[in-house]
C-alpha cells in the first residue's frame, strides 16, 4: 500500500514538472518512467559487479561498458545540471557518440521487456534545472522493495485520469480486482489483455495468484510458465507500450509477451486459439476503416464499432474452453443493429455467456461518464449457455460523482460472495439485485442483455384522501388558522 510519504515525493517531482512549463500527465509519467528505467540498470549493473567480483566471473549482461559510465545513474546525478544536462541532449565524442537517452534507447532485450519498445522514444525535459530536480527527487525514492516500486507507479499512474483522452487507458483498480477474483486464473492459464493500455489487469492477475496461491512457486515449472508464458499483452499506442512495459517490470514481471500492432488489423491475424483467460477494458465508441480490419472479425460480426470488433477478437483468440472478463458499453447490451444482435447471439447460442454485472454509470468519471456492463462467457464453440446470471450494482465504494469519495456504499463484496456460490441464486426473485434468467427467454427478447428487460419492479401503492375530504382538511386548516390570528389580535388588543 503507498504511503504518504511516497505519495508526497510523487507529488513533490509532479510539481517539479509543472512548475518547469511540463504539464501534459502523459508526458511527466514517460519521462519519470525513463528515469525510473535509467536508475534501475545502474542498479541492476551493481549487483551483478558485485555478484561477479564475489565470483571471480565475468558479467553477463551489461548495460554500460567502462567509458560509459558517465552514463550511469550513480555518476551523472552528482554532476552539475548543467553538465548533467549535457550528457542527456549533446552526443558525447568519446562514448560512441551517445547521449545517456540514446544509449538507452539502443539497449536490447538482455535488459527487460521495457528496452524492447524504446523506439520512438524522445527525451522531453526541457530544461537543464528541471532535469535536476526530477533526477534528485527520483534518487530519494526508497525502490528496494518490488511493492514500493509498483505502488509507487500505479500511484502515479493513478494521475493519468486527468489527462483526458489517456482516461480510456486506466481502469479503476478496484473493478480489475473485483473481475480477477471472479475470474480466478488457474495455474496453466494463458492471459492476454486485448487492449493492454498500462497492463493493469496482468497485473491484478500476478497479484492475485502471489498473494491466494504463493506454494505455486514452489514448483519449477510454474515458475518458468509465470515469468516466460502466462502474461500477453497487445497495444497499439507506443507511449502505452512502454508505459505497460514499465509497470509490469516495476511488479516483478520482467518478461511478459507484448506485441505492439493494432489488435483488430490484419498484422495481428496470426493470433487464434492462443489464450485460456482474457481480461480487458477495450475502447468505446470507436469506428474504423472496414478495409483495415482483420477478416475473421467482419464475418463474425460485420461492424466497424470497435467495441464489437473486441468481442468478435476475443473469441477468436481464446482457446476452446477459455473465458473471458470484459468491460463493454451498455449499447453492446441492447443495440438494435444487425452487428449487435449477431455478437450477442454468437456469444448466447454458439458459446457459453455466464454472467451480466451492470454497473453504474459513474464507474469511469471524472473522465467518462459511460454506462457500463462487464460480459462474462467461456468459449465453447459448441454452446452451452443454460442460464445468465445478471447483477445489478448500484455502488462501488466510491462517489458516483466527478469527486470520486470513499464512501460506505460498495456492493463488489456482495456480487464476490454471490458469484461464488451461484446455486443458490436459482432461488433468488427478478426482484432481487440478482437473478438467473434462461436461455429461452433470451432468445425471446431478440438476445437483449440489458438487466432492465429481464427485471421486476415493485411499484407500492400509494392511497390517497378523496378531493373532497383533501378539500374538507384544507377548510379546517384554514379554520384554525383564523381562529389563532384572532386570538393573537386579541391579545395584542389586551
């Protein structure tokens, strides 16, 4: 959990940003990663010297050759920023030409998943005071512990919901829990992430299986399947990618399976049958170019709303008895269209859809004020949908407003408890905030998923007095109300 003194130098290097004329949130939170990145190879670097000096073996990897080490997070932080500066912006003769950002840049994939996406990258700090500043207050940072070192960037990347279009890349970590639970990944799952944006949800999965299922890493070859198979991401945005890239490294997860394409396109067709879990929050209300999205998609669902795109991706990628979790607007649910009927019924009669949490729309705000369902199905191929369970939530432990508050409100506890043990709910009415709802009626309902469909409402009945017994009270009121104005007359009169 962060504390407030690691959310204070957080702060503290945010401000540091602002008050050097850098206020785009993506931007601070790339270039606080970079340096992040830089601290962590010198470090890195150290402990294999001293592991090899202890040894008498040479190292393996290296980050930085002898005549680099002006490069090196150590050295360059204790020289002027002036000179500091320098080494980051002006190419230095006698290293080869580098900067320090360049020769990061160059770095293979001997140093982690994050020095795989650094093309692109460019350094934005303009100044050589504020690149400094940041340096000192980064270095001041206690990162020894892994959870330090992931609380301190889902702290920071708790800042990106102010950064308007970046809003669509964040997921409320408290929704990412809540479906991991529910989804429960098995020591063999393959888990993908279609739309991996800061790859919260790999590691709400990494999380939950070290804190529920810590004796799995007792065993050998679980291990090697959680550091080199078990999490997949794709992202089309490349600031993402590294971004991602960075909070995985910064959880503990040095290898994950990144693919930078764009997931509905043609450059992502070869992927099929490739995962048993997916859980993803892919964009809303998109459209796209029809030529440019891949074939398989269009004749499972002939659209070019992304959000049914998604869901035709992911049953193309799970394996035969993979599920999925995902995040979806309330239009998938009851869209009248030709594309979004035909998705509902591929996922209803030629699969097996097992739950519909209807959430409330305030989930996504400040940023997005969208209502929004979460979907749960496994893929059969064959069908098997029986019943669906349908939740209604009406809280999440937060204000539904743009503020956000904690409050006491939270219904997330109660779909766990109830999802958990779903026998039961067979004898729950339609007017209970769950209920099971069958296949046949679905079907009947032109396969509209909205809760409000299938839901019962009890309306109270009010009676009300006649009109002339109403007019017969207001006579009397008006009664009493003469006869104490003339008793207050009198008295003033006395």
């Amino acid at each position: 959990m962060i504390t407030g003194e690691l959310k204070s130098q957080v702060d503290g290097i945010w401000d540091a940003f602002a008050a050097g004329g850098v206020v785009n949130p993506l931007t601070v939170i790339e270039q606080m990663t970079y340096l992040i990145f830089l601290r962590r190879l010198d470090e890195q670097q150290q402990l294999q010297e001293k592991k090899a000096n202890l040894a008498g073996i040479p190292i393996k990897t290296v980050a930085y050759k002898k005549d680099q080490n002006d490069f090196r997070w150590d050295n360059f932080k204790n020289k002027d920023p002036e000179t500091m500066f320098d080494l980051f912006t002006k190419p230095q003769v006698d290293k080869d030409n580098l900067t320090v950002f360049e020769h990061m840049k160059n770095l293979g994939a001997d140093n982690g998943v994050f020095a795989k996406y650094m093309k692109g990258a460019t350094f934005m700090i303009p100044t050589a005071r504020l690149l400094d500043q940041v340096v000192q207050l980064v270095d001041k940072i206690d990162m020894s512990e892994k959870d330090t070192k992931g609380d301190l960037y889902e702290y920071l990347l708790s800042k990106i919901a102010s950064a308007g279009r970046a809003g669509q890349f964040r997921t409320p970590r408290h929704v990412i829990d809540m479906m991991v639970k529910m989804m429960s990944p098995n020591k063999e799952d393959v888990i993908c992430d279609v739309a991996a944006g800061t790859c919260g949800f790999l590691i709400g999965c990494a999380k939950h299986i070290q804190e529920e299922h810590n004796d799995w890493f007792m065993d050998k070859k679980f291990r090697k399947h959680f550091n080199d198979v078990m999490f997949n991401g794709i992202e089309f945005d490349p600031t993402m990618l590294r971004i991602g890239a960075m909070n995985l490294q910064l959880h503990g997860i040095d290898q994950p399976l990144l693919r930078g394409t764009d997931a509905l396109s043609e450059t992502n067709a070869d992927i099929r049958n490739d995962y048993t879990l997916i859980l993803a929050n892919p964009p809303f209300k998109g459209t796209l170019d029809s030529d440019s999205v891949e074939k398989s998609l269009t004749q499972t669902c002939k659209t070019k709303k992304t959000e049914l795109l998604f869901l035709a991706l992911m049953l193309r990628t799970l394996k035969i008895g993979g599920r999925c979790a995902v995040i979806v607007p309330d239009g998938v649910l009851f869209g009248g269209s030709n594309a979004h009927t035909a998705i509902r019924k591929e996922i209803v009669e030629n699969h097996k859809l097992d739950a519909v949490i209807d959430m409330p729309s305030g989930v996504f705000k400040p940023y997005a004020g969208v209502s929004t369902a979460i979907l749960i199905f496994t893929k059969t191929g064959s069908g098997g949908t029986d019943k669906v369970w349908f939740y209604g939530m009406n809280a999440d432990g937060y204000s539904l407003d743009d503020k956000r508050n904690e409050i006491k409100d939270n219904d997330i506890p109660d779909i766990l408890s109830r999802w958990s043990d779903r026998k039961k709910e067979s004898k729950r009415a339609r007017t209970d905030q769950s209920f099971l709802v069958p296949i046949s009626e679905i079907q009947g309902n032109d396969y509209d998923l909205s809760i409000n469909r299938y839901k019962e409402i009890v309306y109270e009945e009010i009676v009300y007095d006649s009109p002339s017994q109403i007019i017969t009270d207001i006579k009397a009121l008006d009664k009493e109300r003469s006869d104490a104005l003339a008793e207050l007359e009198k008295l003033i009169a006395g």
